[in-house]
C-alpha cells in the first residue's frame, strides 16, 4: 500500500535539531511524531515547544515505536553510522547529519543494513541542498560557464560561537573537539567541516569525482581570540589545515580551498563559505552560507554569472533570516528543510535520494585524505584511504 504521509523521530536535540524540526514542519505531508535525547528535561521542552507527543530517553525505545517511519539523527559524529545501521535494521528509513561516518568501514557496514532492508537514507550535506548551489549548478549544468575547470572555495573558520556554548545554550557542543567523538583526532574543525567543502566541490563540478588531495599543516597559535567568530580552543590549536588543494579525476580539473578568518584587518562577517567556479567561458560566484559579503554594483548578493561579452546576472534567494545559525540568511537553515523535504518526496514516492549514504562516505573518504596529507606532508590520493582508517588514530597524544 503506498505511504500517505511520513513520521519521524529525531534523536540528539542539539543545534542540528532545531533546523531539522522545521523540514517536517513545513512538508504537508510529514510530522515529527516522538523525540529522543538522553536529557529528559531537555526533549521535553522541545517536545512541548513543537507539540510532538512522544519522548524517549532510550534510542532502543525510539526505534520500536511503530508510527516511527524515518530516525532523524542529529547525534554527535561517533555515533551517526552505528545509529544508521541500527534504525536501518528496525526498518526505518534515515536522515542522518553529516560526517556519516568515522572510517569507510563504519560508513559502509551502515550502509549495508540500508541496502539489505531497502530503506532511504540521506546524509546531512547542507551544501548539496542550499538554494544558492543549487541554482549554480544548474546554470553550470546548461553550459552557461562552458566546460568547468576550475573551483575556489572560502570559508569563514569557526568551531563553536561563544554565545553557543553561553549558559541557556541547546546543549553543551564541546564534543566537537574531542578527538574520538569529533571522529576528526587532532583536526577536529576539518573532519567536521571539510566534508562540506569536498561535497560542494564535486556536486558543483557536475559530480567530477576527486582524485588527490594535498593539505597544507600549519599552526593557530599564535593567533588572537577573535570574539565572536570562533571558539577559542580552535583559535589556539597546535594543528591546523588552513588551505587544501586538489586534482579531480580529469586532469585538466582543480580546486582550493582556503580558511579565511579576517579580511583587511577586519572581522569577516561571512562565517559562512562562498564559491568561486571557472569555466571555458564564464564564472560563477556563489554565496554558500551565512553572511552578507558577496557584492556586485553596491548590492548585497547570492549569486553571480559573469560571461564573456555580455552583463552580469545576479540572483538573490531571499528566504526568511536565520535564528539557528544567527544569519540574516536562512541558507544554512534553508539546506537542511531541503533535505527533509527532499527525503520525505523520496520516500513517498519510492526514489533513490540525491544524496546517499554512498556519498557520505566518500566525503568522509576525501576528509581523511586531507588529514593524512596534512600528516605526512604529501599529496595523499583519495584511493589510498582504506576502510579501517580513521583519523584519531592518528591524533597527537
């Protein structure tokens, strides 16, 4: 009998929670029918505030629930693919936050119980579902920049804002630099954000798979506290990866990514990431995330196609301001309803997700690459990451 309408429940009610929420609460067809988090105090305001009936304490007990379709996972890191595969192997279909995994094994071992119970799983990457790339991919998949050769990304660095760790905050998100938890070792921010930015490079390079990747290590500690931006345990690290480079299967293809955490001595308001992509015959300038940095003629913009011979064409994607992520752009927040909606339509509709497990894992794969380069001091290619390794493996002691 075809489904009419999808439940789910989500479980860790953290930051990640808030935006997720909204993606049910916006389909017509989708509800959020139990919460789990393991402060009851915590899921029961949040279940009083979005009026959702159930509360759980035990992730067991969420997954039995029969009029549970879909286990929303906004856990931290080390637990997303072990909680994938369990709800995976109770029949429910999955939204998982991103990274996916900790290793390729632990990603693939998931994805297993996916496959052999015919469920839908969606990763978490905003980047593949913000209205802004959306839009640039589609204007790169009709020619408008001719062959894509070459992408510049840029990203405003930061771990956890102050006010986020603030007494009254969600929950405390300190997790994100353990280096087990975080699943990242002694570059926690990168394995955290870098599957981002390797998602992005791939989904706006027209799916052009990435093939070496070499990290440059350096060091924060020297740096100023800078109020605001990013929290201070990432600000002094001993390690860091500020800029990341790339060759993509195609010879002829490339990409950089690099930290940029001040501009011209000032802060950079951006916090967020923007994309530059060239092509044979034109470029197109992307605001990703956040901020409000990306100008053309004294206006603030989201989206920028310059041609040869011809004017530029601008677009904006004014969708509501954003009080999760404290942006007066709702992209990131934006990205995640997105990606709710889009796994519900799937799910109703019996369709592969654009954004799989399989992808998640490879971003993650990517990840790992650019962690060992930063390691070892050398070009790492993406197929020598073999199943088992995991970055805190690896990590300083």
């Amino acid at each position: 009998m075809a489904r009419s309408r999808v439940t789910a429940g989500i479980v860790g009610l953290g930051l990640a929670a808030q935006a997720h929420v909204k993606g049910y609460e916006t389909h017509p067809l989708a509800e959020v029918g139990a919460v789990c988090d393991v402060d009851r105090e915590r899921a029961a305001r949040f279940a009083a505030e979005h009026r959702i009936p159930r509360v759980y304490t035990a992730y067991e007990e969420l997954l039995a629930d029969p009029a549970i379709d879909v286990a929303d996972i906004a856990t931290p890191t080390y637990l997303h693919a072990t909680m994938t595969r369990q709800a995976a192997l109770a029949g429910k279909h999955v939204h998982c936050e991103k990274p996916f995994c900790t290793s390729v094994a632990e990603g693939l071992d998931a994805i297993a119980a996916v496959r052999q119970k015919g469920v839908k799983l969606v990763v978490g990457e905003t980047y593949v579902f913000i209205s802004a790339h959306i839009k640039a991919r589609e204007l790169i998949a009709s020619g408008a920049i001719g062959r894509p050769l070459q992408i510049r990304q840029r990203h405003g660095a930061w771990l956890e804002r102050k006010r986020g760790l603030a007494e009254g905050a969600p929950m405390d998100r300190t997790w994100r630099l353990d280096p087990v938890k975080s699943g990242g070792g002694d570059y926690a921010w990168i394995f955290d954000h870098a599957v981002h930015f390797f998602a992005a490079a791939e989904y706006l390079m027209l799916d052009q798979p990435i093939a070496e990747i070499y990290a440059l290590s350096g060091s924060n500690r020297a740096l100023p506290g800078q109020s605001g931006a990013a929290h201070d345990p990432y600000t002094t690290a001993e390690r860091d990866i500020p800029i990341i480079t790339w060759k993509y299967a195609d010879p002829a293809c490339h990409g950089v990514w690099m930290r940029a955490e001040r501009l011209n001595g000032k802060h950079d308001f951006m916090r967020g990431f923007s994309t530059i992509v060239c092509g044979q015959t034109g470029m197109l300038e992307v605001l990703g995330e956040g901020g409000h940095n990306l100008l053309w003629e004294g206006k603030q913009q989201h989206l920028v196609l310059h041609r040869e011979g011809q004017a530029a064409e601008c677009w904006r994607f004014d969708e509501g301001g954003d009080e999760v992520w404290e942006s007066d752009i709702a992209y990131y927040s934006q990205g995640h309803i997105h990606q709710v909606h889009h796994l519900v339509d799937c799910i109703l509709a019996d369709q592969e997700p654009r954004y799989t497990g399989e992808d998640g894992v490879h971003a993650v794969q990517c990840t790992l690459a650019a962690i060992r380069s930063a390691r070892e001091g050398r070009p790492v290619r993406v197929e020598e990451i073999d199943p088992a390794y995991a970055a805190y493996e690896g990590a300083a002691s």
